[in-house]
C-alpha cells in the first residue's frame, strides 16, 4: 500500500497559496544573496555564478536521489536556483557584454528549447508529472532557466524600459494579477498558467530585492544586502514551517496533458 502511494506522488510540492508566498520570497532572496556575493564580498559575477552553480548541482542531485517530496531540500533547492539565476544573468548581461535585451532573448530560447524537449519526450510538462530522474531533470533545467530569464527580464525593464525597480515591480506584479484572474475565469491550459506564474514571480521578486538594496539615487533603498537577505531567509524558513507542505499528486496521463 505505502508503494503504491509513493508512485503517485510527486517530488514537488502541490501548487497551493503557500507555495506561491514561498517562492517569491525566495526570488528575492536570490537577488539580495547573489548581489551580496558578487558585490558586497567582491567575488565577481564569474566566481559568485561557479559557487552558485556547484551549490545548484549537489542538491539537484540530492533532489533527484531523494525518495520522496522533502520541504527543506525542496526550497533549499529553489534558492540555489534564484540565487544562480542571478548571477547567471548578471554574467550574461554584463560581463559578456550582449546586453539586457540580448540575455533576455538568448534565455527564452534555452526556456523553450527545454519546455520542447520535456514534452517531447513525455507529452506533457505538468510539473505534477515530476517524479523520475529523467522527468525531474527536466524540471530543474526549465527551472533553473526560467529564474534566469526572470532576472534578466526583471533587470530590462527596470533599467533599459526606464521604470525603476518600483515601477517594474508594479508591472509584473499587474501580469501575475492578469494570470489569476484567467486561472479563475477561463479555461485556459493550468499547465501554461504554472509557468506564465512561475516566470513573472523570478522578475516580480528580482525587481523587489533591487528595490531593497540598490542606491536612493537608482531609485532604490540602499539597504544592507547581507541584513536583507538575512531576514529574508528567516522569513522563507518560517513559511516552509508553518505553511502548510505536501507532495503533489501524480495524475494520469491524460490529466496530465496541457
């Protein structure tokens, strides 16, 4: 009986209120947290993206050897994920000189390549689907690709669309509201609102922690990176622990398909 339900649950959390509040905290916090490694402590966007990325591969790899849905390596995966996207982004953007616009186009199509790929080989890219090695790392490379894409996005229309941190806050804060309000009213694909959501949540939060610690003059609030990300992780370890955590369920096939 306890294997048969193992089978059906998934390696990810249910999609729930929680779940949402959790990951935007965590968006924020990979801003602030690769901010403060890369400028605060002065590693550089190269070295901050390799510790970032090593960080990210051993708990893929935990993730992917774990047995069942665990919360804490769940997040904690999720944070190494945020945290490399920004300094993955900031790498592109910047230090390899092709620009926000550039970063932002060659993302979405490393996104849409993975997406492709994942329902390509399983014929859908329901993430209550997650539950083999090769589906789970699928998974991690849409995700880890996506809080990419959201942080150069986020960066663009902060600095490039000319709307500072607040009012690129306000704009993806309005597309997230635009997503909702079509989960609640339409028919439209649960599976292509998932990452429509997940998506905007990476720039909503990107451009919150820049809020948080870029200069006044930048239109920021020249908080303490290292303090902001601080208590932006105490805040993500109280909501793993109060808010309510479970496995998704696996639906069948059919279910399954956008």
């Amino acid at each position: 009986m306890s294997e048969t339900r193992d089978r059906t649950l998934s390696k990810v959390p249910a999609v729930t209120l929680g779940f949402w509040i959790i990951k935007v905290l965590a968006t924020t916090l990979g801003e602030t947290g690769g901010d403060t490694v890369t400028m605060t402590l002065g590693w550089g966007y190269l070295a901050g993206t390799a510790l970032f990325a090593a960080l990210l591969v051993a708990l893929v790899v935990a993730q992917i050897l774990s047995r069942r849905f665990n919360p804490v390596l769940y997040w904690a995966t999720i944070i190494a994920s945020t945290t490399f996207g920004t300094t993955m982004a900031d790498f592109a953007d910047r230090s390899l000189g092709i620009g926000y616009t550039g970063g932002a186009t060659l993302l979405l199509a490393c996104l849409a390549a993975v997406l492709g790929l994942w329902y390509a080989s399983e014929r859908t890219i329901a993430v209550d689907t997650v539950s083999t090695p090769r589906v789970e790392a699928f998974y991690w490379a849409a995700i880890t690709f996506s809080q990419t894409l959201g942080t150069a996005l986020g960066d663009w229309l902060a600095d490039t669309g000319g709307l500072g941190y607040d009012g690129g806050a306000l704009v993806f804060g309005a597309a997230l509201l635009v997503v909702v309000i079509l989960y609640y009213r339409t028919d439209v694909s649960r599976v292509l609102l998932f990452w429509a959501a997940f998506i905007l949540t990476r720039p909503l939060g990107a451009t919150v922690g820049d809020f948080l610690d870029k200069p006044v003059a930048e239109g920021g609030l020249n908080l303490s990176r290292p303090l902001a990300s601080a208590v932006l992780a105490a805040l993500i370890v109280a909501a793993v622990l109060l808010l309510p955590q479970r496995a998704g369920t696996h639906p069948t096939a059919r279910d399954a398909r956008p």
